[in-house]
C-alpha cells in the first residue's frame, strides 16, 4: 500500500509550481488520448462515403482502437516499473502521435484500420502511465484534487476539442482533425522531453527478473483482484449509455439535432468547473464518501434519464448535467483510492493491467448494450430503460465493492 510520495515532492495543502506543471501537462495528455478516440465518431457521415466504407467496416475501425489498445495495456504490463516513468510516456506518446497522423493521411479503409490499431497500441498504455506518474509524484492525502484535475480532459475534449474537429473537417475534410491534434501533440511532448523531471525512484527499488513473471504477479496477487474487478465494473454505465444517447435524446425524447452541440457545450462546461471541485471535496471530506454520493446521484439521474418522454431542452440538459456529475464523483475519488493498493514497484504494471480490463469491458459492455437495444417500427428505441436498470445494479454493487477497498486503504487525514 501506497503511504507516502516517492518522486520527490511532498504533500502539501497548496501545489507548487512545478506540481501545477505536471498536472497540466498530465491532464492535456489525457486531452489528446481522448479526443482521438472520440473525434472518429462524429466523423463517420463523412469517413464513409469517402473511403467507401459499409457501417459494419466503419464500426470495426472504431472497436480496433479499443481492442488494440487493451491488447498493448496487457503486454506492457511486464515492462512498465522497468523505466523511467517519463521516458515510458515520451516513448508511447510519440507512439501516439505517429498513429495519428497515419489516420490523417489514410485514403482507404485498410489503411485507416491499420492507423487505428497503431494508434490504439500506443495511445492506450499512455493513460496508464499517466496514473502512475500522479500515484507517484503526489501523496494519497491530495491526490483527490489531482484526478479531478486530470479527468477534466474529458469534459474538455467534449466541450473544445470536438467543436473544433468538426469545424476543421466541415472547412477542409475529415483527415483535418487528425492533423490538428497532431499539431497540439508535438509541442506537448517536447515541453514533457525539456521540462519535465525523471519519474525513476521506482527503478532504484528491487525489481523481479522476469517481465513475464512481473506481469504473472501483478494477474494473480490476491491484494489486486478487487481492484481490477472495480476497474471493470466502474466505466460501464458510460460505455452502456453513451453510444445510444444521441439517438435516445433524437428519437425517444424528440429533440432536434440542432439542439444537441448546446446539450454537449453545457454539460462538458458544467464538468470542467466541477471535476476540480469535486476532487477538492473528496480529499476534505473522505474519498469514500464522496464516491458513495456520486454513486447515489448517478443511480438516481440514470433512473431519470433512461425513462424520460417528451421533455424541454432545458430538462434534458438538466438531467445530463447532474448525471455527469454523479458519474465525475465516483471516477474522482474511485481513481484516488485505488491509486494506494499497489505498491511503487508494480503500479506501472498494475495500471497497465486496469487500463486493458477497461478496454475489454467496455467493448463487451457496448456489445451487451447492442444486444438488448431495439429499434421500433416507428424508429425510437426500446428498452433503454433496461439498460438503466443494469446500470444501476452494477453501481451498486461497486458500493460494496468500493467498501472493502476503503477499509483495504485507510484514508489519512484530510487536507484542508
């Protein structure tokens, strides 16, 4: 277990301006990562038509992120408390970036499935590098505000990056988003490659002989299991919902498309503002409390949302705003705590191991969702709700779950 930092710089109530330094660039990282995996999406209507692509072949260069990216979480697993922990990052991030800009200049579909699975290779160990480094460099005691500060990128991708992507690709074409975050990326790791600190206190410490064996360990420690199970349990409301909930606000609510940039600019905006708020209150009031709030508001919100009829804009809006919020306030304070099980010399492997289990549940979350959606004569959807229910239940459950991790990891006191 986690007690104390081990980069170098101590808990304190106020960051420096270093820390403040590192959270940034972490959190633009995570900006980047993001982006890319959501910006593809909205530009299926113009990907298809131009490379000749059924719906089947575009779904597939979605899921091949995903599944390219749980695939390299698992084999770096063996190699990630081996190195410098920024070196790792500069090594997957260019990674990343080159992935990238093979999607920009992809003129078929073979050659945008092939960018995809690069680009998933290397883009989706780097979130797991990302925890380890904010494990590492900031003590349990305020590593709440940090992941609230992190996990803003997503709200920020929603709010800034796919406006953005779409204007680029509505005045050039589809393979301009892709350019536009490469253009971000290279100066983001330059300023990682010049000014940011080694992250290697891990690699001074005894290390096991065998990447293999330290990946088998970190599988089968009885200490990790929990957590990795929490680690599937916990993203799978979003990848249950989030691929039905335009056509859920279009076809059952009755909203027109117009409407949906202002739903999407108001909920991203509200999580910007509240991700650090929300990381703030679980390290002053208790990480496990927060995250047991946050639990109580999403299942509330999900059994809102997913039985709604014909309702204003301003409902809808309303509804997805405290959702989201519920949702911010179980991944803040979950990221927190189960930051402190691993010890310094596997929580590369271990979050390695996370970030796959992720990727791989939230392909067979979306699957399931997929599977009991249907689609009525009249187009609506059917059956939403039931989606709801398995969400709630499975919040539930991580409540319990959650539990036995609180009082696997005494929370210090708060820093106030």
């Amino acid at each position: 277990m986690d007690t104390a930092t081990t980069g170098g710089i101590r808990p304190r109530a106020t960051f420096s301006g270093y820390q403040k330094f590192v959270i940034a660039i972490l959190a633009f990282l995570q900006f980047t990562i993001i982006l890319d995996f959501m910006i593809i999406s909205p530009l299926g209507a113009m990907m298809m038509p131009t490379l000749h692509m059924s719906p089947q072949q575009f779904g597939l260069a979605v899921s091949s992120y995903a599944f390219s990216a749980g695939a390299s979480g698992l084999l770096a697993a063996g190699f990630a408390d081996r190195f410098d922990r920024k070196r790792l990052l500069l090594f997957f991030y260019c990674g990343f970036i080159a992935g990238t800009f093979l999607c920009a200049l992809a003129d078929t579909f073979p050659l945008l499935l092939g960018a995809r699975i690069v680009t998933g290779l290397f883009g989706g160990v780097i979130g797991a590098i990302v925890l380890a480094i904010a494990t590492d460099l900031f003590a349990l005691e305020v590593r709440g505000r940090v992941m609230g500060f992190i996990q803003t990128a997503f709200a920020a991708s929603q709010v800034l990056g796919l406006p953005a992507g779409l204007y680029f690709a509505n005045h050039w074409d589809w393979h301009a988003p892709f350019l536009a975050i490469v253009a971000v990326a290279v100066p983001a790791g330059l300023v990682i490659a010049f000014w940011m600190k080694p992250v290697a206190a891990h690699v001074t410490l005894k290390q096991e002989r065998s990447p293999f064996m330290h990946l088998a360990h970190t599988l089968t420690d009885p200490r990790y299991r929990l957590a990795f199970t929490l680690n599937v349990l916990l993203p799978t409301g979003g990848y249950m919902l989030m691929p039905f909930g335009t056509a859920y606000m279009v076809d059952n609510i009755g909203l027109p498309l117009t409407t949906l940039p202002t739903i999407y600019l108001v909920t991203g905006l509200s999580i910007v503002f509240a991700g650090p708020l929300i990381g703030r209150i679980s390290d002053s009031v208790g990480k496990f409390r927060t995250f047991c709030f946050g639990s109580a508001l999403t299942i509330l919100m999900v059994a809102v949302w997913t039985n709604l009829g014909h309702v204003s804009l301003a409902t809808v809006i309303l509804v997805n705003v405290l959702m989201f919020v519920g949702i911010f306030s179980r991944i803040v304070p979950s990221q927190a705590l189960i930051s402190a099980i691993p010890e310094v010399t596997k929580r590369g492997a271990f979050n390695a191991v996370s970030a796959s289990l992720q990727q791989f549940a939230g392909g067979i979350s979306a699957a399931i969702a997929g599977a009991v959606i249907a689609t009525a004569p009249d187009g609506t959807l059917r059956h939403f709700n039931w989606l709801g229910g398995i969400v709630m239940a499975v919040a539930l459950l991580s409540v319990l779950l959650m539990y036995f991790v609180h009082k696997a990891v005494p929370e210090p006191q708060p820093q106030r």
